[in-house]
C-alpha cells in the first residue's frame, strides 16, 4: 500500500523526472516528492526499461575492460537481470498481457541493439550512468543520471539516453527538448569543449537523434530548467490531472479523480 516509506525528497533537489511529474499531474507531484509516498506498484513497463538499460550499460563496461560481448552473452545477461530486479510490486497494467510478452519484447531491444548499434560503435566511453549534479541558484540543485557520456571516433563529446518507449518523441516535447540537451550541458562542465551532442536512441526504431548543444545553448536550459523548478517550489495548490497516465501512476487507488479504463486496470488490481 501507499504509505510515507519515505522521506520527502529535499526541496531544492530537482531531477528531470521530478519536473515532469509535476507538469504530468501536479497531484502525483504532491504526494510523491512532498509527502513523500511511495507508489504502489512499478510497471512492468518500467521493469523492462531498468532491465534493458542494465544490459547496455554492461555491454559498454564489458568493452571498456577489454571484452566482446556477443549477443547470447547480452541475452543472458537480460534474463538474469529480468529475474533479479524482479519484485512482488511489478504490476501488468495492461489487463490479459502476460510477463512472457514483455520479457520477449526486452529480449529483441537488447538483440537488436547487439547486432545493429553496439558491434560497430567505435565510439569512447567516457562514463556510464553518470551522476550529473549542477547548483542552478541558491535555492535549486539540478541532479540527474546520463545513460553514457563518450567520444565520437571524430573526438566530438556526446551524451545519449535510451528510450524503451514505443514513440519516438521530438524536441518539441517537454521530455526530450530538454532532458538531454541539459545533460549535455552539465557533461560540458565535467569534461570541458564547446559544445556537446545530445542524443535519444530509440531502441524500438533503431534510430538515434542528435542535436548540438552549445554553451550558450546550455545556458539556456538551465534558465528554463529553473524557472520550471521555481514554478513547483511556489505553487500552493496541486491539482489532480486525470488522463491516459493514471493507469501507470501508483496512487492510482487512492487517488479520488483516478481515471482508469477497466481494460488497463492491472496496476489497480495487483
Ligand atoms: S491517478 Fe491520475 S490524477 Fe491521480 S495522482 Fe495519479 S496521475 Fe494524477
């Protein structure tokens, strides 16, 4: 059950994922980051996305030690993870779906991935889930995690970040024209340059998107960055904002607005 399991996050620490809860739902913002609950279940989706994160991150650390993983070892390695971070509150939101269908799913990412992206990278690896953390002012702390920050086999420094999801976004939205290019601008501060190329690769498309972000650039979205931020610290109401997420948020029973269709109900009834 939803509970205060822990506490509140402190309230100048904003992550990526902080802000866009509160521009999803400011209710969910409300009882997650202020009251601190915890959220009754985790999709499986969101299982599948850790899983498969893990195993590219293992890949690139296999290859920076000086192995060659091959695709039966990055299989296994998803399949042990699967087991593994597996936990009694992973919850099949959608209602007749069984595990096997997602961890099949997760299993041709990571093949896929194998086969067309990592056996011809040449790229550096510069680091691996990175710790991103930049004061913004007094009062706000950005902090993040980068999926992997390198070089390109042309010297360029980039950040990219693996999306699981089954949309490709673009820089017109909230997520992505700013998450990346924002870790790209603290990767600048950390490993120095001019400029620095943030990325989205979309496992499921098998394509990546690129932007270039100078610091000038940078600067200006740790501006928006905070003046989001500062919206969330001021405001004094919190409304609930019902839509197609609510069956993928973990207040959902609890939440009075919830608005839950029966045929995505799973998170409900786990
Ligand atoms: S169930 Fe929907 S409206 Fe309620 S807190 Fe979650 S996202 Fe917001």
């Amino acid at each position: 059950m939803e509970g205060p399991a822990r506490t509140p996050t402190p309230s100048n620490l904003f992550s990526f994922s902080r802000l866009k809860t509160f521009a999803q739902c400011p209710l969910r913002y409300r009882y997650r980051y202020l009251q601190g609950m915890r959220e009754a279940f985790r999709s499986i989706e969101a299982h599948l996305g850790m899983v498969v994160h893990d195993v590219l991150e293992w890949l690139y650390q296999e290859r920076a030690e000086g192995g060659d993983p091959g695709q039966g070892e990055a299989l296994r390695r998803f399949d042990g993870q699967w087991q593994e971070r597996w936990t009694d509150d992973v919850a099949i939101v959608r209602v007749g779906d069984s595990p096997e269908v997602y961890s099949r799913r997760g299993r041709e990412l990571v093949a896929s991935f194998h086969d067309t992206v990592f056996t011809i990278d040449r790229s550096e690896t510069l680091a691996l889930e990175q710790r991103l953390s930049v004061r913004l002012s007094p009062d706000v702390v950005f902090t993040g995690f980068a999926d992997r920050v390198g070089r390109t086999a042309g010297g360029r420094l980039f950040v990219v970040d693996y999306k699981t999801s089954s949309r490709e976004g673009n820089s017109s939205d909230f997520s992505e024209g700013l998450q990346a290019p924002l870790y790209a601008s603290c990767v600048m501060e950390r490993h120095g340059g001019e400029s620095c190329l943030a990325g989205y690769h979309y496992l499921r498309h098998g394509t990546t998107r690129w932007e270039e972000i100078s610091r000038e650039r940078g600067e200006q979205l740790r501006a928006r960055f905070l003046a989001l931020a500062r919206d969330a610290i001021v405001a004094q109401e919190f409304p609930a904002r019902p839509g197609p997420l609510c069956a993928w948020c973990g207040f959902n029973r609890i939440c009075p607005e919830a608005m839950v269709p029966d045929h995505l109900s799973g998170g409900q009834t786990a």
